[in-house]
C-alpha cells in the first residue's frame, strides 16, 4: 500500500498507513534477526544539508540493520551542491544509483520539490522551521509504546515552539487522533505560529491553551515534549542568550508531575531538561531515539515494498 510513496508532510499517510508502519515496527522490536536481509542489495542514499546526529545515523543504522547499504553526504560542501547543482538534479542524478533518498534541508519545500522530480521515494528528514515527518512517526511510536493509545491524551508541548518543527509536524498529527488536547508552554516571542492554530488546532476544533510557565501546567499533562531553544533559527545572538535558559526540567519540577507522565525530547538538548533526570522513570527520550531507529526501519520496508 506503501510502495514507492514519499513522505513529506506527517499528513500523507493515513492514520491506517501509519498503523500499518507501527505494526511492522513492532514485528521488528520484537524479532529483529527476522528482517536483517530484507533490504539485501538495496541502496538508501542520504542527502544532509544540514547537521544531523540522530536523524542520520538512525537511517543509516535503520538501512543497514535491513540489510542495505547506504551512500550519500552529511556536508553540502563535499558535493556538487557547492558548485551551484539544484535540489532537483541532485535528486535525479542521485536517483540513477539508490534506490530511496532521504533528504534534510534548511530551505522549507527543497524535500517536496526533490519528491516532485524523483521516480524513487524520497523521505523529508526535516526542512527548516517547517516539517519533520519522521520524528513525528518517531513519537506517535513512543507514545504508542508508552500508553497503549494515541487518543485522550493531554500533550504540553514547552520550549521554541515558532521554529521547532518537530512540534509543528507533532501537533499536525495528533489532531488526527480523538479527544487529544493540547497545553502549548513558551516565551510570547516562541509561540506557536498563527497558521497552525488556525489551520490545525482551530479547524480540528482541537482544545489548547498557551502559558508561559512549565510549573503551572506540568501536573495537568500525560506527555512532556520538552524542545530547545534553536540558536541556529535566531537572527539575533542576544535574543537566543535571553531565552534559551527560559525552561528547565529538573527534579523539583518533576515532583510536581504526574508519576504517569512521560517526557520526550527530540533532542538533541541543550540545558533544557536537567541530567538529574535522565534517572526519572519517566525520561523517555533515549528510548524515544532507540524507536526512531525501529519505526525508519519499517518506514524504509514499506516505502520499498520488500517483504
């Protein structure tokens, strides 16, 4: 059902789709020697415009676990980017020797415009402020994991919420779910943008509220999706060093907490969540990096159509 679609946007798949993902991808947590030569002859090839640690090596590992191989580059300067080359005949010269692509880009729409010239399924590993798909499948798969639903959840969201795509593709996606609501916690200058609020909290008739203090909200919350503040989205160095050290998690914090709150961070983090509480039972953001791995995994699987 799957084979040879791109994804660009968490809206392009159904809910059915990303089911159908999840249940391979627990085929795959519980039985990983089963699916180690699926992808046997296979090439995955990554196109890296920007860093990345986690996104990259998760694809990577995930393709490689499959069985494939992986070409590609991490560093626009080591390609013909350098040389001027548009995103569009990069993706179909690069299309002549893999056989997927996955492409992470500052410009927003450079992966949609790859997509729109590529015969091969081209995967968004993030494109600017906009969207981050895979991380999105990444923390439905942990939410799924951790609660056993993805439906009546109250999801605080804290920290860069104007430029974080991983929460704009986040809040896209469980507004597809039944009775989720949302507690929106950051800065005036961070908030959330204005179209997303009208065009997917408001549209979806989606209950939210915005506040600006972590401690005033966080034992009304199932899940904590804590981001950072991005210095590489500021124009200006004073603005980041005024708000980047605006939310903290720490022990004293999670004591106001839930004891069936769970706390995700796509990371990586910065001074955002205190090391104190990595310890918590309840920090599920090293678990959240190992499912990105399992659910790329699955994600690579349909997208090629291997069995």
């Amino acid at each position: 059902m799957l084979k040879g679609k791109h994804l660009i946007d968490p809206m392009d798949f159904t809910t059915d789709e990303i089911e159908e993902i999840f249940k391979l991808a627990d085929q795959i947590i519980s039985c990983q020697r089963e699916f180690a030569h699926i992808c046997d002859g296979k090439l995955l090839a990554t196109l890296f415009y920007e860093p990345s640690t986690r996104t990259r090596f998760s694809f990577e590992a995930a393709m490689l676990r499959l069985g494939g191989q992986v070409i590609g580059f991490s560093e626009p300067n080591s390609s013909s980017v350098s040389k001027g080359e548009s995103v569009a005949d990069t993706i179909k010269t690069v299309g002549c020797y893999a056989d997927i692509a996955v492409m992470r880009h500052p410009k927003e729409g450079a992966p949609k415009v790859a997509s729109m010239y590529s015969e091969m399924p081209v995967i968004n590993a993030g494109d600017g402020g906009h969207q981050h798909p895979t991380q999105t499948l990444t923390d439905l798969l942990t939410i799924r994991s951790a609660k056993g639903r993805l439906n009546d959840l109250t999801i605080g969201c804290c920290g860069d919420l104007k430029f974080g795509r991983t929460v704009h593709s986040l809040i896209k996606a469980l507004s597809r779910y039944e009775n989720n609501k949302l507690v929106l916690i950051s800065p005036s200058e961070l908030k959330v943008p204005d179209y997303i609020k009208k065009e997917i909290l408001e549209k979806n008739n989606i209950e939210f509220i915005e506040v600006e203090k972590l401690e005033d909200v966080i034992d009304k919350v199932d899940i904590l999706y804590m981001t950072r503040v991005q210095r590489e989205r500021f124009f200006n160095e004073d603005d980041y060093i005024r708000l980047r050290d605006r939310y903290i998690l720490d022990k004293e914090k999670m004591n106001k907490a839930s004891e069936e709150m769970i706390v995700l961070h796509p990371l990586p983090r910065v001074n955002e969540i205190s090391c104190e509480v990595d310890d918590d039972p309840r920090a599920y953001y090293f678990k959240q990096a190992k499912y990105g791995m399992y659910v790329r995994m699955a994600l690579i699987a349909k997208l090629l159509g291997v069995k």
